[in-house]
C-alpha cells in the first residue's frame, strides 16, 4: 500500500511539542507586525504574549492567505517521496486559501498523475482544526486506508463544534459582526458575544451574555446538550486562548467537572497570529465533538 501524509497548516492553533506527537506535516501561514514579516509557526518566531500586548498597545496586524506557489513548493517534495496526500485546510468561511490549494493540486496533477491529493475543506478555524487533525492522526496511527480518512474527515468534519468569545467587543466589531456602537455599549455592560462557527464555516454571533459567569454557565449547558454521549462524553476538549489564561483556566475546570469521562485533561493552546488578528486578545474559544453545529440557533 502507498505511503501517505496527512497533512495540515499552522492555523490549526496547536503547541510544537503537540504537533510533534501527531507525525503530521505542516505549512506555515505568516503574517505581518509593525512592518515585520513572520512566520505563524505555533510562536516559535515570536511567542504570543508579546504579539498580543502589540495589539493591546494599538497595533494591527496584517495576514495573507498561503497563495498556490507556497502550497507548491511545501507539497513536492511530499509528491516526489512517493507520497499521496491527504490536507486539512483552514475553513473558506473564514479564507480563500482553500483556492489557492485547489489551484496548486491541478497544477501538481500534470507532474504528478499517479499522486493522490485529497483537500478538506474543515469548515472551522484555530483548535477546531487541530481537534479534527488529532482525531485523523490517530485513526491513521490505527491502520486507516487513505481514501477511507478522507470519507471519515468529509462525513464527520462538521461535528466539531465551537464556541468562542471575547468580552473586548472592539475586535468584534471590526470584523464586522457587531457595530462600533453596539461594541462600546456592550464594553459599559460588561457583554460578552457568544460566537458559534456555522456548517458553511462562518462565524456567527447567537448570543450576546452579561458576565464572563453567564458565559462559562451559557457554554456548559450547550455542550451538555450538545456533546456526543452528554455527560458521558469521552472525547477531547481543546480551548484556545488569546492570551486570556484566566478565563480559560476556569473553563478548563468546568468542563472537566462536568464531563469526567473526557480523553485526558482538556488542553489549552495558543490562538495563532493568523486567527488571533481578525479576533483579538482576550479571546477564549472551546471546541470539542458534538452532535451538530448552531444546535438551538438554526432556523
């Protein structure tokens, strides 16, 4: 049987050390900081307090897709050992990144027609990636064929869910999803948006909560309504953190309180350059495996 690479991008939002016990291959995304170009690489080029206090002190950073001719250059030389690929790309809710792979495997089609390339749009962003990557890894690790990984990621993608939230409203409504107005009427009250990532991979704002007390309490009750299994959920947690330890420390605590039967503790990882730009620091977001998306929001 043919070797294959399951294959990701650092917009998954993992730790290096994390990553590492995948045996997974990663491109990195990069970003822009005060005129100065860096790799997103899990904060290795530049750890993420300092990132983050940059946009607390009025800095913005900018990001860019990975365009058709970084995807070429990171996928041959996994073509050229004889290896076909399976890649998990940041949702197109979120980027048009997912174009630019899709123009790099026709291209690489020409050079490489014995090759199998199989792109996943996840439908999802940050630790939500990582949480379907891990679940993949593992499932390869176990023995699985190709082409029966890439039916599982297709079929099982959009039962990963998520809930994300920050109470500093300004990086909220720069992304467009509330107004300025609302942000600094909602800064006064201390409200915080509840924001669930939808089955097109957009995020969209269900809630709008007085309190981070409200939130955790909010959050818990979707999940246990949520989760696969209920209270006897036996899957991982993961929650992203934008330099808010905190807050994520106390929904750590929750969640493993909540759901004894969990897969290991619940893991808190870094929210990446890339994601971290368009959300904000003070951001906290949970992902974990349920039954469906914008449970209790859809129309």
């Amino acid at each position: 049987m043919t070797d294959y690479i399951l294959s990701c991008e650092s917009t998954m939002d993992l730790s290096v050390e994390y990553v590492k016990q995948l045996d997974v291959s990663v491109i990195n995304a990069n970003y822009e900081l005060n005129g100065e170009n860096y790799l997103d690489d899990f904060g290795q080029s530049l750890d993420m307090k300092t990132f983050y206090d940059n946009m607390r002190q009025g800095a913005a950073p900018s990001t860019s897709r990975i365009n058709t001719g970084e995807y070429l250059e990171y996928l041959k030389p996994l073509l050229d050992k004889g290896n076909d690929v399976v890649h998990i790309c940041l949702s197109t809710g979120m980027s048009s990144q997912y174009e630019s792979l899709l123009e790099a495997i026709n291209i690489l089609k020409e050079d490489y027609p014995d090759r199998k390339i199989y792109p996943v749009d996840s439908k999802m962003a940050s630790a939500g990636v990582g949480l379907l990557v891990t679940k993949l890894a593992n499932l390869k690790k176990d023995g699985m064929g190709i082409e029966e990984l890439y039916t599982w990621a297709e079929e099982n993608k959009l039962h990963v869910i998520n809930y994300t939230s920050n109470e500093n409203l300004e990086y909220v409504a720069r992304g467009g999803r509330i107004s300025k107005t609302a942000a600094s009427i909602g800064g006064v009250l201390h409200i915080c948006p509840l924001i669930e990532v939808n089955d097109d991979g957009h995020m969209i704002v269900t809630g709008k909560i007085r309190t981070r007390k409200k939130l955790l309490k909010t959050i818990l009750e979707k999940m246990q309504a949520n989760a696969i299994g209920g209270s006897d959920y036996n899957d991982k947690v993961f929650i992203s953190t934008a330099d808010n330890m905190d807050l994520s420390n106390e929904a750590k605590e929750m969640i493993e309180e909540a759901f004894p039967n969990i897969d290991g503790e619940v893991e808190i990882f870094n929210i990446g350059p890339t994601v971290g730009s368009h959300i904000g620091p003070g951001t906290i977001a949970l992902f974990y495996w349920g039954k469906e998306r914008m449970a209790g929001n859809k129309k």
